[in-house]
C-alpha cells in the first residue's frame, strides 16, 4: 500500500531538510539533525517530505500538533500501515515474509482501540507510581554495584560501553526474572533490534543488502521469540511474582494471552526497557558536562536530580520517531490531512520546541516546568516511565557523591537510528572522591 497526498496545497518541504529529517544517519550528529528540525519549526512545523524510496509523509515538529495526534488516537491510529518509519522496499519484504501485513510484532505499538487499552490494562497496575516505588530498596543494591564497578576504572572509561548499557539491563532483566547468565545476549540482540540501519550493528551477512534493517528485524525478533517462548512456558507452568509470569498467565478476553502477543509485550518491554533509558542516562551525564554549572547546583542541593533526570530525558528524546495514519479527513495546523495520510511524529523537535522551552538547545536541571513529550502522549504514553524515572534517580543519587571530577575523554558517538536509540560511545575521565 502507498499512501497518497493531496498534491494542491500541500506544503513540501525542501528535499535536502526531509533527507536529514528521515535519515538514519543523521542523528548520529547534532549538529545535522537538531538545525534541520529548528528550519522545519520555524518555516515549515507541518509539511510534507518526498523522499525517494519512502512513502511521501507529514513531517509534525512542533510540540502542540504532536500532542494533538497523540491524545486522538481514534482520529490517528497506529497500525493501519507500520508505526515506524520504513522504505517501501523494507516495508514490502515485511509483508512477503509475513502474510501481507506489516504486524510483525505484536505489541501496544502495533495496536489500536480498543485492542490496545485491552492489552495495556494487563500491566497498568504493574507500572504505576505506588507499584513501582516498592521496587526502589531492590533498584538501588543493583545501582551501587554498577557505580561501584565504574569507580574502579578510576582514569578512563567509556559510560555507556563500561556502565550504561548495563545498570537499565540489569534491572528490567531482574524484573523479568531473567537469568544473569543470559543478559549478554539480551543485549546483544537489543543493540541489534534498534540498530537495524547501523553498519556496525547489523550482522555481517546483511551489511551490503538493500533491506538489511527489515532483514536484521526480522531475524531479531525471531531469536528473542524462540528465547522467550521457553521462559513463558516455564512461568505457565510454575507461575512466579516477576513481571514475565504476570504477562505469561493474563488473560484477554477470557483466553490466555496468545503467543505473538505475549512475545510481543516482553520484547518491547526488553528492548525499550533499557535501551532508552541507559541512552538518557548517558545524555544526562553528557549535558552535565557540557553545561558544568549544572554540577555546581547538584551539589549544593542534591534533590535537584529528579530535575536532571527530566531533562536529561527531555535533552537526549532516545524515542525518534513514531508513525500515526489519519483515519479520515481532518484539519491540523490549518492543513488538510486526507484518510490515511501518514504523519512522522518528530519528538526530539517537539522536546526543542522555543513556544514551550526557553533556551531549549540548553541542559538545564532547574528547568521547570518541564513538559517534555520523551515519553509520548496521551493512550500511548510509554508504560515505563515512572520505572525509567526510578533508575535514573536512584543512579545519580548513587553516583554523583563519589565523584571528585569527571571530564569528557572524547567524542561521543551515537547509533545510526532513526527510531529507537542514542549514545554508542561517551569517553570519560572520572576520579573518585
């Protein structure tokens, strides 16, 4: 299926801005990605990108319209074609290897009303403030072991290779109820699962080939499948209190969770889990360095770190993009969407909006208030937010008294993504008090 636009009085945006705005290459640099989204705020908030080889689509940049599609997700839904961002020609290997649709995995993402309030009430309860603030005194023996281990290469280190991608990955697989033996290959298969378009996490057979990311997909999501089939089989039968039990013994619609739902759920929760939140770990620690009077507050008033861990959150938006389609024709910042129209939601623009943060290129902990949209909006507000808060809290208030300096080693780098997905690399030099 191509979508189609009104071709009358759309608004089309210069091609050299869309090429960046779609390309995963290009927030592996900000000062590539972050210029192009500040053009389209302030001469072209909604307009249409005609990219060769992508499906032509709106391009929402500005906070209050993603907001707006967001809340309606009657008028915008997810899955009526792919959630995220794909070429036609990925898109279309999709759909040959999985029955003509493009639903390869089945979780909250890939669902609508009212299938996705059915399947989000599962672990609602789960997710919820009181729920998730039990988990704290459990949370923080994991963050001291990490801090502690990254203390010890006292001199130089990487924080995301060294530290980040593992304190996230250590918690959530422990609420799964993973064995410790297998995170390695958890987070293999994450950094494979949100690095489809990088070359240096795709796998070597599927480097050259022109549907490499649908391809890596794919075999991703299978390897995790055949992996927590066995652990979902073990929970049926042995029901235990982690949160995969929960999901493995729940009920829709009087049955019991079907596989590629249940599947669906536990990767997204594995992959998202993490991923996002060990990438504002590292941006957080990266805008504290960049904007070092920003340490000075911290430690004149440690109970600002609920502020850092907002806008570190809001500063690095790990979520790039999601698609939404239009379900029928409708009016947004006085353009005419047509039904099926498909719209890229832009939220590292929406969370560098000036209408609603002054100096938002700025790292500013006292930022308040701080209304960014990392997490989404509206019915589809990511889960784990209050969980994500949590780590990230918990880990500067471990982190942070121990340190006598800390200074960058080097350039970050950052994954080839233009979906899921944030810091590859931070050098730091660090000396413990």
């Amino acid at each position: 299926m191509t979508t189609t636009l009104e071709t009358a009085v759309r608004p089309v945006i210069p091609h050299d801005i869309a090429r960046i705005v779609i390309s995963p290459k290009s927030y592996t640099n900000d000062d590539v990605i972050y210029p192009a989204l500040a053009w389209l705020r302030e001469n072209m908030p909604l307009g249409v990108a005609e990219v060769e080889g992508y499906d032509p689509i709106w391009i929402v940049t500005k906070h209050a319209d993603i907001r707006s599609v967001e809340v309606n997700a009657k008028l915008f839904h997810n899955a009526d074609h792919n959630p995220i961002l794909n070429d036609r020609a990925s898109d279309e290997f999709m759909r040959q290897i999985n029955g003509g649709s493009l639903r390869l995995i089945s979780s909250l993402t890939y669902m609508d009303p009212p299938e996705h309030a059915a399947y989000r009430s599962l672990t609602a309860s789960w997710f919820m403030p009181n729920r998730v603030s039990k988990l704290e005194d459990q949370i923080r023996v994991l963050a001291r072991q990490s801090v502690e281990k990254l203390l010890s290469f006292e001199g130089e280190c990487d924080f995301v290779r060294d530290f980040a991608l593992f304190y996230p990955l250590r918690v959530i697989m422990g609420l799964f109820g993973v064995p410790p033996e297998d995170e390695p290959r958890m987070l293999k298969l994450t950094q494979e699962f949100f690095g489809v378009h990088d070359p240096e996490e795709q796998r070597p057979e599927m480097v050259a080939d022109p549907v490499a990311a649908a391809k890596m997909w794919a075999a991703t999501l299978e390897e995790f499948y055949e992996y927590f089939d066995a652990l979902s089989a073990q929970r049926r039968a042995n029901p235990t209190d982690d949160l995969l039990s929960l999901i493995a013994n729940s009920q829709v619609n009087g049955a019991t969770i079907p596989r590629n739902e249940a599947n669906g759920y536990y990767v997204a929760i594995a992959t998202a889990g993490h991923d996002t939140t060990s990438s504002s770990t590292a941006g957080g620690l990266h805008g504290l360095l960049l904007y070092p009077e920003n340490i000075a507050k911290l430690q004149a008033d440690p109970s600002l770190i609920k502020g850092l861990v907002d806008e570190a959150i809001r500063w690095t938006s790990p979520v790039k993009h999601f698609m939404r389609n239009a379900t029928e024709d409708t009016q947004l910042r006085g353009q005419t969407i047509r039904a099926m129209d498909r719209l890229m939601m832009c939220y590292p623009s929406g969370n560098r909006d000036e209408e609603v943060f002054a100096e938002a290129a700025r790292f500013d902990i006292t930022r308040s208030p701080n209304p960014h949209i990392a997490f989404g909006f509206g019915p589809h507000m990511c889960l784990g937010q209050h969980l994500a808060k949590l780590e990230m809290r918990v880990l500067f208030e471990e982190l942070l008294p121990h340190l006598s300096s800390i200074e960058l080693a080097g350039e970050p780098r950052f994954v080839e993504t233009n979906f899921v997905g944030g810091y590859k690399s931070l050098p730091i030099r660090i000396k413990r008090r």
